[in-house]
C-alpha cells in the first residue's frame, strides 16, 4: 500500500553542498582544470572527446568527464582509497541550514529522505550519513570498492534522466506517491527529476534561476540559491496540505 507521507528528493552538489563535489574531488589530484575542460568538450565539441579519449563520437555524452577523469585517477593511482573521500566529505561546505534542515525534517517527518547526485557514491553516502540520511535512500554514479579502495568506475553518472528513472525506482520500492513528494535541485538538467515529481502532482523547488530548470521542471517555488529557512516553510506548508486532505 501507497503510502500518504511526505518524502524529499534532493540533488546534492549546489543544493545541499555548496559547491561542485566531483570538481573538488578531481581537484585533489590535480585533475579539476583537465575536468572542466572535457566537460565542455562533452557538451558543445564531442568531437574532441572523441579524437582526444579514443572513443565512438556517438558515445560521448554531457558530463562525461565524470567518467573519464575518474578512470584516469583510478588508473594512474592504482585505485583510490576510501579514505581520500572521507577527507573530502569532511571538508566540504554545507549550505547555511542545511543539516539542521535534515534533522528537524526527520524529527518530524521521518526516513523520507533521499539524495539522488551525480557525485560519487562514497561521497553522497558520506554526505548521507552526516545528514542521517539512511544509505538506502542514496542514489549516487556508482564506484566498485575492494580492500578499502575504488579499483573501478561502474556507472551510470546519474545524470538528467537517470535521476528521473532513479526518483520514480525509488518511489516505488518505498510505496511512495510522487504527489507527495518534493523534489529540489540547482542544475538545468534536474529539471528531469523535478518534473516526474510536479507532473505527478508534488512540490518542485528549483534552487537557481537557470532558465532550463525553471521552465522545463515546473517548479512552483523558485529562489536564486538554497535558502533553507524558505525551503523549510514551504515543505511544512506542503505537508500540512496532505496531511489535511486526510482528514
């Protein structure tokens, strides 16, 4: 049975986190320069990515850096160990509010919480568990781990539709109704995500004025960048609204 509660879909880099984890993760090994330049390769010349990686043009796609630049990382390295991101997770910046967002929230609310990022997952469970977020509520680019280290990049970068497919997977493993949901995120291509929760009725908060997502998501509730205090009240008056229409 469909359960009536409230449950959050947050993106995490920019939402949560205030910055970019994967270009501050490249960053640690001299790689976010090289990063940022493929990925603007991958959006507007995959021919390059193409020439320079060796690779199918018809197989690049936006984003791609994530994977590239990890494999190279993995490789040079001899895999990556756990504890380089357990250093990142601990210096990277929250957003003012945030973790008392995510506490109060589950105080009141309960479990349904979820972080569906492009990051890494050792990152976003990291970030998870700093939250009290439950790790099976993290939807995360997929990493193999072996003796403590990242030997392989799985995948997918859970990107644009991947995020949609993964909010709607989600939903129905916790017999959560997309109308009850909230789904809040900074990027143009969270607008995915957003939208299979606004089309089916819930909240969508789009927490940057990035005319793609606010267009194309249908976020009722938009704000230049994540003000929690603003993101707080607009949840409770979501929930009281359902819990309203039980009665």
């Amino acid at each position: 049975m469909e359960s009536e509660e409230v449950a959050l879909f947050f993106d995490m880099d920019e939402t949560i986190i205030a910055t970019d984890t994967i270009f501050a993760f490249f960053d640690k090994f001299g790689k976010k320069d090289k990063a940022e330049q493929v990925y603007e390769w991958s959006k507007n010349n995959p021919e390059k990515v193409a020439e320079v990686y060796k690779i199918p043009v018809e197989n690049v796609y936006p984003g791609m850096d994530v994977e590239l630049i990890c494999k190279e990382i993995i490789s040079e390295n001899e895999g990556i160990s756990l504890d380089t991101f357990t250093d990142l997770v601990n210096e990277l910046p929250f957003y003012n509010g945030a973790e008392e967002f995510f506490l109060n929230f589950k105080n009141k609310y309960g479990n349904n919480m979820f972080i569906v990022s492009s990051s890494f997952e050792p990152i976003a469970q990291g970030i998870a568990n700093k939250l009290g977020i439950p790790m099976e509520n993290v939807i995360a680019t997929k990493l193999r781990e072996e003796n403590e280290k990242i030997t392989e990049f799985i995948g997918p970068v859970m990107e644009a539709e991947n995020k949609a497919t993964a909010v709607q997977e989600l939903a129905e493993k916790n017999n959560l109704k997309l109308k009850n949901c909230v789904g809040v995120g900074d990027g143009k291509h969270d607008h995915f995500f957003i939208r299979a929760i606004t089309d089916s009725g819930g909240l969508g908060i789009a927490v940057s004025k990035d005319e793609t997502l606010v267009t194309n998501s249908k976020a009722q509730i938009v704000m230049p960048t994540p003000d929690y205090n603003k993101i707080s009240t607009a949840i409770n008056n979501f929930a009281e609204k359902l819990a309203s229409k039980e009665q």
